[in-house]
C-alpha cells in the first residue's frame, strides 16, 4: 500500500510538473525585415506615407519637418533593403509625428501595426507604440500586443536607418524584432 501511495503521488507531481512547464513555455522568434516610408513618390516606387496634418514650428536644422507634422503610414515590408528585388512580406500600418522640438535629436512617436501577408507569419501582426529618437543609430521600440500566430507575444524592434534622403524624406529601416511568444 505505502509503495502504491508512493506511485501515486510520483505521477501527480510529474503531471503537475508537466502542466506547469506547457502553461509557460515560450517560443522565441526572430524576424528581420525591411521597411519602405515613401514620403515623395518618384519613378517604380509609389508614395506610402503622407503628410495628415502640417505643424507651425520648423524643426531646428530641417528645412522639411515641423514640430507636430503627422505622417499616416502603409508602408511595405520587404526580405531585404531593395524593395525591387526583395519579397514582400507584409506592410506597416499606422502613423509618426515629429514630437520632439529640443535641437538634440528628432523624435517620433510611432503607432504602427506591422501585419505579415506572406511567409511564415502570414495572418499575425505586431503593434507597436514607442518613441522613435530618428538620429540614434539603434533605436528600440517595445511590441504593445500581436495578433494571429503570434497572439500573446511580447518583445521589441531594434530600428536602424539603412538608407535616408533628406531631400524627398524617403527612408528605408532595418528591423529585427525579438518576440516570445
């Protein structure tokens, strides 16, 4: 009998042990893309982010951007940084406005959702909300929710500019997103 209630209270705590573990377990995904804000269409690359509402303060050392400008943003996500030849993935979904007016910096605050249409995240998407300190080299930005097969996921966005042209405001920005999900 003491070896059969031995038995028994092995099994529940393997089960229980077991129960505990698939409750927690994560998976983690790294994603890395590329993301195109067109804000000045020109020849092969139509225009994906405009201008919503213009601010009444230039921004110190640029001609272009006021304090308070507000872009709306469906901008695409590609596999890698030549949207011509690169794979579309899915698009950036959202909108940026410059609200930093100090000279140390520029600064966005961006809400965007990145909604995967292709490849192995097709139907998910990840919603970010953060400050976006545009001059700094690497810039993070927490991921606030996610949807589909990424539901539940939590993490964040390493940003760096790949390519900038100050003239037209067309950028192109390296993403790695690291999600647990």
């Amino acid at each position: 009998m003491a070896n059969a209630n031995r038995t028994i209270q092995i099994l529940l705590a393997v089960l229980a042990a077991t129960a505990i573990t698939n409750g927690t377990a994560k998976t983690t995904h790294h994603l890395q893309f590329y993301m195109h804000d067109t804000v000045t269409a020109s020849t092969g690359s139509a225009q994906t982010a405009e201008r919503v509402v213009r601010g009444a303060t230039p921004l110190p050392g640029d001609p272009i951007n006021r304090f308070g400008d507000m872009y709306v943003i469906d901008d695409p996500l590609t596999e890698g940084p030549d949207a011509a030849s690169s794979r579309v993935v899915g698009r950036v979904q959202g909108f940026y406005l410059f609200a930093s007016r100090s000279g140390d910096g520029a600064a966005l605050l961006l809400s965007a959702n990145m909604v995967f249409t292709a490849g192995e995240h097709n139907g998910s998407a990840v919603a970010v909300l953060a400050r976006d300190a545009i001059l700094d080299d690497v810039r993070e930005l927490p991921v606030v929710g996610a949807t589909g097969g990424l539901r539940g996921a939590v993490g964040y966005g390493l940003l760096r500019t790949h390519a900038f042209n100050a003239s037209s405001n067309n950028a192109v920005l390296k993403i790695d997103m690291y999600l647990s999900v």
